[in-house]
C-alpha cells in the first residue's frame, strides 16, 4: 500500500503502475455527470457563457485541482436541513460516462488522479500519459466503508446540480483504491476485456 | 385498513443496510474461489467489510440507493391509492433519515426532487391482487450503474450467431455479460426473461432478481439454461470489479414469457453484488420481515 498526499508530483505519479494499492490523504472534490458537462461546455470549449456563480466556483476548484484529485461519486449526505455536512455513503459512480470529457478537464486543471469505478477509455488514458496522470478505481459499493475516510466536508459547490451531482470539496485521510490505469499507457481494463473477449469468440463457437 | 407507513419505512432500511444473507454467502463463498492475494480477493475482502459496516451502522450498503422499486401482492380489499400514499410517505422519510439518496431527477428541468418523489413511476410500485390473507410487499433497489449495462435482444441476432432457441439465448445473454464488463459492478446476479414484448420482457427480467440465489427453476429447461449460463459467464473471467477472476456472476434466474410468433425477446436485468432485495409480510397484526 502506498500513501499519497494531495496534490501529487509528476515524479509520484510517474513511479505509480497498474496493480499498485494506494491510500489517498489531502483534499479532493467529488463530481460526476452535471460537473464534467459544466466544466467542459464552460471553461474548456466555452460555448455557454459563464453566469450565476460559475466564475466564483471556478476559482475556488483551480488551486484544488492543480495536481489533485477528482472523485466521481453522489454521495449519501446527512445534515442537509442544518448545513453541517457529514458522509454517510460515498461509493464511487461509474467512470465511463466521463469518457468523452475526462482528458480535456485533466488537461485543463493539471489534474492528476480520476477516481471511479468500472474504468475509462483510450481518450482518458492518452491523458493519464500526457498531464500525466492516473486512474484509481475505488471499490463499487463499498460506500460505508470509504465514506469513513471522509473526514470533513470542507465545501460544497453546485448544489443546484443536486446532492449526488454537487461538488463537494472533502478531505480524506487513507481513502482506498487501486491503479488500474497508469502514466505509462497501461490498462487494467484493457487487459481484462482483451482476455474476456478472447473467451466469449470460444464460448460462442461451442 | 392498517397506517403502515412505519413498516414500509424499516423495510427500506433493512433493503439499503442489511444485505440479504444468500447474497452475502454467495459473496463469502466467491472470496474463497479467488486466488490468494489477487486483486479480485481483496476487492471481494473489502466488499464484505463493507457489508458489515452498513449493517452495524444502519447505513446504505451502497450510496446509490436507485429506484426503489416495491412489488405488492395484496389480498381483496385493500387499497391501492392509500397504499401508494404510505409508501411514498415512506420513502420520503427514509431520504430525509438518510437511508436513501435523493434520486429523482425531473429529466425535462434537470432538478433533483430532493426527496425521492417524482411522478407516479418514481419509487416504481406494482400492485397484483392475489389470494389468500397475507399482504407481500417486495422491495429491490437497482442502482444505475447495473441498471446502465442491462440489454434487450431480439433474435435472431446475425452478429452473435443466435438463433430462435436456448442456444441463441445464451449467447445474447454471453455477450450482455462482456459489455458490462465490471462497469455493473461485478459480480452481478442476472435476470433474464425470454419472450414477452419489449415491455413485460424487462419487467420479467427484474421480477427474476427477486429469487433467492440457492433456489432452484421449478421448469427443468430453464433451470439447466441458468446452470450453463453461470457456468459460461464465470469462464469470461473479468472478475470481480472488472479486474480479472473466477467470480464475474453469483447467479442466473430466467424467466420465460409467451411470445408473438414474430417476436422472441431477451431481456438480461443486471444487478451488482449489493443486491439488496427484502421482503416484508403483513400476516393479521404480525410483520415478518426476510
């Protein structure tokens, strides 16, 4: 198990290969579908204009992102009535659906770590290799256990996305995961569907 | 007719929190299957710690608590509209307690409701007026990611080779379980249904998830297709979470439906592992809940 403080060197990150277990501890957000189409259509492409309080929110999430780490969860959240915000359930979401703007906001933010679940595609690893950065896939439905790494909300942004599609601004300490897809073009996925492909043409030729 | 607003509400509690323990043995024994130390084996360790970890602290297994989808078998006389209100009352309790995730996202405003309340479908409940004196309430939460990877079949399919028959079935079902690779989070329970329309296809495939795992298909053909299909889908090794092994399905249930002669359906209902299903019965002034 390695430990990692957020944010992270290029060095750490270029050391990292698929297999390695890693325990995250520093400051991280959570955002998944609303925040990458947000992000993307916003301060990437801008093709909408920025209004409300995007700018403001903009600002607050660059020095966070600037060698850090994006978490793809919708949270369960208690005290939402009284603003004094608690983890209750905070497994990782489905990476895969990010596909299309993962690699331009990791390039945008010098983001260094996408933590999801399921893993990503060829876009998303040509990223890992050029910002560069990795994939960390957390444990699907392991939300009581990885919301106990969660020691504070320190923020949170965009709640008119939602509460699982808000971005939440959270520190963890020894937060799990595994690299499944590194710095140097490695995939676990890739692997994994290669292989499995290779035994479906054999089970559907029997 | 009984307020069982309360009940439903500990029903929903018990489906979020506390796994079912077939499920839960499945998963135990499935740890046992991986090679020591593997990716796979301590995917599996930290999924039961987990287990453990909801049912000790009464919180969600998983934090997507997806639809809530309540089948309820009712004796004459009850009604339906006042049941409808009780669990709604119900669901909306358990999002404020934090048992569930607000989920109910207005597809055309994009809002989130907040407390799990959207138009009539959203929690989904199924009403079937049955015999007998006993009130069935049947809960399963699907979340999206497995909801995600589910897939419809119409055969034959030229690309897969699958013709009008078991064969071709296995096949479609096969190739569902590839797409999804770990993305349903693996190792997932399939529901299959064979025939119907398109509609009561799918619905027949997540009526299947409410099957216990160790039970067996009371019709011998379909049972022998759900021994080949876990035995086949386990050989595509992906493994628990995608990341490679032994363990890719804990269980098969299909279910077959009449068809049109010019229609033959198959729809595969994926559920991940935190499959969590309950059921409550309402027997004179006893609630059984399992």
């Amino acid at each position: 198990m390695q430990k990692i403080t957020l944010p992270i060197t290029d060095d750490v990150i270029r050391e990292l290969r698929v297999g390695d277990s890693v325990s995250l501890t520093g400051v991280m957000i959570t955002g998944r579908d609303a925040v990458h189409k947000w992000m993307i259509d916003t301060f990437v492409q801008k093709s909408r204009k920025p209004e409300g309080d995007d700018e403001m929110v903009y600002e607050a999430l660059v020095p966070i992102l600037d060698g850090g780490a994006i978490y793809h969860c919708g949270p369960v959240v208690a005290g939402l009535d009284t603003g004094d915000y608690s983890f209750v359930a905070a497994g990782p979401t489905t990476s895969i659906r990010e596909e299309p703007y993962q690699g331009d906001v990791m390039r945008h933010f010098n983001l260094k770590a996408v933590i999801g679940k399921g893993g990503m595609g060829p876009k998303t690893l040509e990223a890992c290799n050029e910002v560069p950065g990795v994939y960390l896939h957390a444990i699907g439905g392991a939300a009581s256990l990885i919301a106990q790494s969660v020691q504070q909300v320190r923020a949170v942004h965009k709640l008119d996305f939602g509460v699982p599609e808000a971005i939440w601004v959270i520190e963890v300490k020894d937060f799990p995961a595994v690299v499944t897809m590194d710095s140097h073009s490695s995939s676990v996925h890739v692997e994994v569907e290669t292989h499995s492909k290779a035994q479906l043409d054999k089970l559907l030729a029997s | 007719m009984p307020d069982l607003t309360q009940a439903f509400l500990e029903l929903i509690r018990l489906t979020s929190t506390d796994l079912s323990p077939d499920v839960e043995s499945s998963l135990r024994r499935a740890r046992e299957q991986e090679a020591s130390g593997s990716a796979a084996q301590s995917a599996l360790d930290t999924i039961l710690e987990n287990v453990a970890l909801a049912r000790q602290n009464s919180t969600p297994i998983c934090q997507d608590t997806g639809t809530p989808i309540f089948y309820v078998q009712h004796p004459p006389g009850w009604s339906t509209s006042k049941l409808t209100e009780q669990i709604r009352a119900a669901v909306a309790e358990a999002t404020k307690r934090t048992y569930l995730r607000p989920n109910a996202v207005d597809t055309v405003t994009g809002k989130n409701s907040g407390n799990n309340l959207g138009d009539p479908a959203f929690p989904t409940i199924h009403f079937e007026e049955t015999e007998g004196e006993d009130l069935l309430v049947d809960l399963i939460l699907k979340g999206g990611g497995c909801e995600n990877v589910g897939a419809q079949y119409s055969l034959p399919n030229g690309r897969l080779g699958a013709g009008r028959d078991f064969e071709g079935v296995r096949k479609v079902v096969l190739d569902a379980v590839f797409n999804a690779q770990g993305k349903g989070c693996a190792p997932g329970v399939l529901g299959v249904a064979i025939g119907g329309d398109r509609g009561s296809s799918y619905y027949a495939s997540k009526e299947a998830l409410f099957r216990k795992l160790d039970d067996e298909n009371t019709d011998s053909e379909l049972s022998k297709l759900e021994h080949r299909l876990m035995e086949d889908a386990n050989k595509l090794q992906i493994g628990p979470m995608g990341f490679g092994g032994e363990t890719t399905v804990l269980g098969v249930k299909a279910k077959s439906l009449h068809r049109l002669p010019a229609s033959y359906f198959v729809s595969v209902s994926y559920m991940c592992w935190a499959h969590r299903r309950r059921r409550m019965t309402i027997h004179g002034d006893e609630t059984i809940y399992e």
